[in-house]
C-alpha cells in the first residue's frame, strides 16, 4: 500500500510514530535478564535448552516468542537463560518454584587479559580491527615455547572452518598427546627433545604437552579463543581471550624441565624454525632468552615469517637486551592500566594502601584486627627473639634496588613462623606476583614511606594493631600507565649496537592467561612477545601483503610515546625516570595506529644478507658485518660512534591514501645536527617510494653518552614516527673512566 499525505486515510507521518510508539511498548521497555535454575545436569544439553523455552514460554504465551526472547542458554556447568524481557515477566519469572534468582543483565569492564582492552583492541562492542581483521581468521601462529595444555578453555575450536589448506605441518603423538588433542585450533604440534639429558627428560611429558605452564600462558595470551568468567581467586574477573582469538596455533616444544633449572637446546630451537618455516606458519612468537642461530629466524623472515622475540628479563640496567637480531621484533615488558589496592587499617584508624593478590579473609578472622610488629628487615638475626606468630609482620627493605629474595627469604621466615599476614615496604619495584605464594594469607607490597608511616604508628602504641582487607581490581585512568617494567631489559645492543633494539614495548606485567585448566598471573617480557605476536596477526589479516619489514614499521612507527594525559611514558628505573628508546623502542604498541601507518619502512628480506654475512661455523651468529646497519631501512637509527658527519638512507612506502604529502619534523639528540632532504615527500598513482638522507653531525668533540631524537614524516591523517639513538665519541671505549 502506498502513502501520500494528500490521502483521506491516516497521514503516514502519524502512522510512522504511531508504530514506533507501538514497538517501544513492545520491546522498548525490555531488558536483558539473567534467569538462574541451579545445578542441572543431563546426557543431552538440548534438552536442557528445550527446558528453557518451555518455562519461558509460559510467561511469555508462546514458545516461538521465547525462541525470539532467549538470547543465552545455559547448559553445562549450571542451568538458566538470558532472555530479553519487561519488568513484569521478570517478576513472573522470578515466582516460578523451580526458578533460584532474576537479575538484570550488568554491563561489566572486561578486566582479565585486561591488556587487549588497554591497547584498544575492545573485544564488546569489538573495535574496528578486530573486525576488519576478522579476529585473525585463519593467521597461523607458530609458538616455539614450553609446548601447550590443549585441553585449556582457551583453545577450543568451537565454530572453527577447516584447517587452511596451505598448513603442512604434522600433529606429533606422545605422552600424554593423541590425535584429538589437535583441533580446528591447535593445528600443529612437535616436540624437540635432542641435546638435553635423558635423565632430565624422564620428568616431562614427551611430547608437546606443557608441564610448565610457560607456553599455554603465551599462547592464549597472543591467540586464546574467547572465554567467559574468568579471574583469579574473583581478582581481576572477565573475558579472557587473545589478541587475535580466532588465529590458528602451531606448538613447537623446545623448552624441558629438569627438576632444577629448564633446558632447551639451541638445535631444538633452530629445528623448531626449521620444521615452522615447512609448516607454513605466518608468525613465530619466541619468549624465550636463547642465544639460539640467528640466522634460523633470518631464514624464516625471507619465508616471509614474521619473527617475534621477548627481550629479556634483566632490566633496568643497561645493555642487558637479547635478541637483537634486525631481521627480528624485540618486545619490551610494560605496565598496563590495572592495579590491585589493598587496604591496611591501623587501630588509630587510619587507612593506607599497599598492593597485593590478598584474594580471603584467612581463617580465624573474626573482628578483622591482628596484633601488629616490626620485623625491621625481617632477617633472621632481626626476627630473632621477637614473637611473631598469629601477627601481622611489618617488614621494610631499606635496600635501594630489585629485591629478589622475598618468597624464599622473608616469605619463608615470616609466614613459616606462624605469622597472620605480612606488611612489606621496599622501594618502588614490581614484586606483586610474589603474594600470590602467600596463598590467601595476608601479604601486601608498601611504599617505603608507608612502610615508616606504619613503623611509627607501632613505636607509639603499647598494643599495636592492623587489619587488612582483600585486595580489589582497579582499572582506568587511575591508574598511571602505560610504564616500562622494571625488569624489562634495556638497550643498547652489544652485538648488534647499530641497531636501535628493543623495537616495540607492550604489556608484560601482571597478564593473566591460561594454565592447564585454570588461569594464572605472569609477568616478563615473555608476556609481552606474545602481545606484539597477536597484534602482528591483525594485522597481516588485515594486509595480507605486507612484508615482515612492513609489519614491523607499522608498529614502531605508529607507537605512543605519551600516556592518555599526554605526559611522556615512564620507565621504572632507579630512580624512576622518562623512558627513552632503548626502553621502549619505537614506543608503546598502539594497534589500532599500526593498522594504517600510512608509511612504512620496508627491506627487501635479502637485503640482510648484504650487512650481515656467515663466514665463520655453521651453526654459529652471523655477528660478522660487511657494513654499519644504520644503512638498512630500518625503522630507526643507531649510530654508536658519531665522530664525524655521516648520512644515511632511508626509503618509505606509501600504504595510505594513494595522494599525499608528507612534512619532516626533527627532534635532534643533544649535541647533535640533523638535516633530512628532501623536507617534504609527494606520493602519487605513479609515486609510491620516496628516498631520503638523514645527515648526522656533531655539535661538540666530547666522549660521550647516547642522547635521543625523532625523525616524522606527517600530514593530517598520518604521523610517522622513528626514534634515533646517537652517541658522540672521540676514542674506542664505551664509558667514560676516572
């Protein structure tokens, strides 16, 4: 029927709000509702749904308006439904004798692997890469690592397509590993076991199954299929998943434990390339810190293999980085946007806050308060004497750096002494990983300052006493982030000190991913290789062209410097300090800018061999070089001995809009001249490569320190951004001496 507004009949702009009236009274005034029936169990689940419907068919008058109303059904570990409905049919609801609770459905922050949210990779509603990007549909990703726990939540293949038909890899049988244990999303796994002690293999499975939980963490943190509730001890509760979740998995096992200490073998990783470069695998994530052949994970760049490597572990000094090779991406650990307060009342009332994983109240809790004593530094010849048992210990560590000893030392001596929970202050550092050993009994992280502040309320009472609540889950922006970890290895390079390393920095602290069937907190740069891996896996869904050097400039390039307020990122240092690139690269990893860089720096894979070359063993690092790196097209510059001007190339390539114009913006290092010419770049149809040379020079003939600048190209839609690392030099020796 047509129409008009000239007709007799109802005018049609009536009958439009008439409708929309009538819709909003329908369904406007619904809401989304939890219905909870408790613990039902059945051989058949669609029994249990077809339960579901009948119930709601009953307040709702007809089964296929229940069918319509049902968004959820649960079935397996407890039974109910999410259904839309008014007021009044929740209230209905709710009187059914077989019904337990009616709850409105709440809108809830996706706290759990809380990082991919931090880094704008929102998985509800899911941003536009993870659309774009199909969550990373069919992207494999190679983890050469501790091996997996298959039967983890977090790699079930529910609603995968095939296995993508260019996979040539093999589902390796062992102990502990049949043939079901690969899926539609564990598609491939191997195990390597030569070239460590027999004696100590007798303690693993042998085969790809992780006994050491270090693997299966990094794997679901990079490519983890989604799940639901998930938390630790209700500490940090929602959605667990990986950055790409619906990537494919490859497990190549390298590592062993021993009993002692963990073994991999540098033949088993450079097989593990090997086998990967066979298998067909897009990405390889290694979070390990293994002076393994470089030249395995060159092979696998000129496969056209995205390589990926955690920098270590051994911050903040520096020139602690690993794996440093060009032709590889070096992560950095940062700090993300979560914390977990815990608060300490003293009997004066008055209340601090520390950190902690306290997720209890301990047995015997009854009023909440413990009588309260300083351990001073809680060594034994402190402790000696001083009756610490059903007390809260006040422990403070006046050492001025990394205090390593707490589970074993103080932990031990506090808590194996009977003590009812412990108070410890140190300088700032990261240890919050440690109070998950007290398992549930009271252990909570201070500043120093606090630590004194509770030194005097005991000097000043007769009967000193503290309580401490569990620890709570905040997120945000009161939370200062994102900050480069402590630990987080820093640069320069010693093998490589003309290549800026690390590349990228990205969460590393405190993620929580998966362990055999449970979900665990670990923090290093191994959590962060695996972050940089599933980012990398977006995007090569998204640019399925692009080269390793691409992927890898679109990530530095396009990388934060500066927190949500603007201020410079920090790194955790001693003290506390900016962060510069040999703590972060490029910057922060920043998905979403990576996706459309709109320049990058690409290399053509064999252009590797002509600064580094093999002239010495087979199986040793190719660490012979032909010319300084600087000259490669790399996202960065490092010049280790500027004595002299020098210049140095650079191409880029455009991968935005196909006309643009690009201006230069320089920020010298101190004591440094920098000149680039052309100023500006011009890209057309025809014009997709502009070459350009960075002059260097120094200001003052001095034997210095390395200082900072930034190279950008930009225009209004785009910034590209590459860090320069320079060191002045007048003789051959790195430090200064007395």
């Amino acid at each position: 029927m047509t129409l008009h507004s000239s007709s007799r009949s109802f005018p049609a702009y009536l009958l439009f709000w008439l409708c929309l009236l009538m819709i909003r009274g329908t369904y406007g005034s619904r809401k989304l509702y939890i219905v909870y029936l408790g613990e039902k169990k059945h051989d058949d689940p669609t029994l249990i749904t077809a339960s579901h419907h009948d119930m709601l068919s009953k307040v709702l008058g007809s089964k296929e308006e229940a069918l319509a109303s049902i968004a959820y059904s649960y079935k397996h570990g407890f039974s109910g439904f999410a259904a839309m409905l008014t007021e009044d049919q929740a209230e209905n609801l709710a009187d059914l004798h077989e019904v337990i609770s009616v709850t409105p459905n709440k809108q809830h922050e996706l706290l759990t692997t809380r990082s991919w949210d931090f880094l704008g990779v929102n998985y509800q509603p899911p941003s536009k890469l993870l659309q774009r990007s199909n969550y990373g549909d069919d992207v494999i990703i190679g983890l050469i690592d501790t091996g997996i726990w298959p039967e983890s939540r977090s790699f079930s293949d529910h609603g995968y397509g095939p296995i993508p038909a260019r996979w040539k890899g093999v589902c390796q049988l062992g102990q502990a590993w049949g043939s079901t244990n690969c899926s539609r999303k564990i598609i491939g796994a191997r195990y390597y076991a030569a070239g460590v002690d027999k004696a100590d293999l007798k303690k693993n499975y042998m085969s790809a199954r992780d006994m050491i939980g270090h693997g299966t963490h990094t794997a679901s943190t990079a490519a983890g299929s989604v799940v639901e509730g998930v938390s630790l001890h209700g500490l940090a509760r929602g959605v667990a998943r990986g950055g790409a979740p619906r990537a494919r998995l490859a497990v190549y096992k390298v590592v062993w434990d021993t009993g002692n200490s963990l073994q991999l073998a540098s033949a088993g990783v450079l097989a593990a390339l090997d086998d990967a470069i066979h298998d067909g695998v897009d990405i390889l994530s290694l979070s390990l810190v293994a002076d393994e052949d470089s030249f395995g994970a060159l092979h696998a760049v000129q496969k056209g293999i995205t390589v990926v490597y955690a920098g270590g572990n051994s911050g903040p000094r520096p020139q602690v980085i690993f794996n440093t090779a060009p032709w590889v991406i070096t992560a950095a650990a940062s700090k993300m946007d979560r914390s977990f307060p815990t608060t300490i009342t003293l009997g004066n009332k008055q209340a601090l806050v520390g950190q902690s994983l306290y997720y209890k109240l301990q047995d015997g809790y009854k009023n909440g308060f413990q009588p309260l004593v300083h351990g001073g530094n809680c060594s034994r010849e402190a402790l000696n004497g001083t009756t610490i048992k059903g007390s809260i210990v006040l422990c403070i560590e006046e050492t001025y750096g990394p205090v390593i000893n707490f589970v074993d030392g103080i932990f031990g001596r506090v808590l194996g002494g009977g003590a009812s929970g412990l108070i410890f202050g140190l300088y700032t550092t990261d240890m919050l990983l440690s109070t998950e050993d007290c398992q549930g009994i009271a252990c909570v992280l201070v500043d120093i300052d606090i630590g004194f502040q509770v030194a005097t309320y005991i000097g000043s009472q007769s009967m000193p006493v503290a309580k401490i609540e569990p620890a709570q889950s905040i997120t945000g922006k009161e939370v200062l982030a994102p900050k480069v970890a402590i630990f987080s290895s820093r640069g320069p390079s010693i093998k490589y000190p003309t290549v800026l390393k690390p590349d990228i920095a990205a969460p590393g602290v405190n993620v929580l991913a998966a362990k055999e069937d449970g979900y665990v907190f670990n923090s290093g740069t191994s959590m962060a290789a695996p972050h940089v891996a599933g980012v990398i896996a977006l995007l090569k869904a998204l640019h399925p062209h692009w080269s390793h050097a691409a992927l890898k400039s679109a990530i530095v390039t396009s990388a934060s410097t500066k927190d949500e307020y603007g201020m410079p990122i920090l790194a955790e240092a001693l003290p506390r300090k900016v962060a510069d690139p040999f703590d972060y690269g490029g910057g922060h990893i920043n998905p979403n800018g990576a996706a459309d860089p709109g320049l990058v720096y690409d290399i053509d894979p064999m252009d590797y061999n002509k600064f580094f070359t093999c002239k010495i063993k087979k199986y040793e690092i190719c660490n012979i070089t032909t010319l300084p790196a600087y000259h490669l097209n790399l996202p960065s510059i490092s010049i280790p001995e500027l004595r002299h001007p020098i210049k140095v190339r650079r191409a880029v390539t455009n991968v935005g809009e196909v006309d643009a114009v690009y201006q230069s913006a320089i920020q010298s290092p101190l004591g440094v001249k920098i000149d680039v010419e052309p100023p500006t770049l011009i890209f057309n149809a025809t014009k997709k490569v502009n070459t350009f040379k960075v002059s260097m020079a120094p200001l003052w003939k001095v034997q210095g320190d390395y200082t900072f600048g930034s190279l950008t190209w930009y225009n209004e839609h785009h910034t590209v951004r590459i860090p320069i690392a320079v060191r002045i030099t007048i003789r051959d020796f790195y430090a200064d001496v007395a």
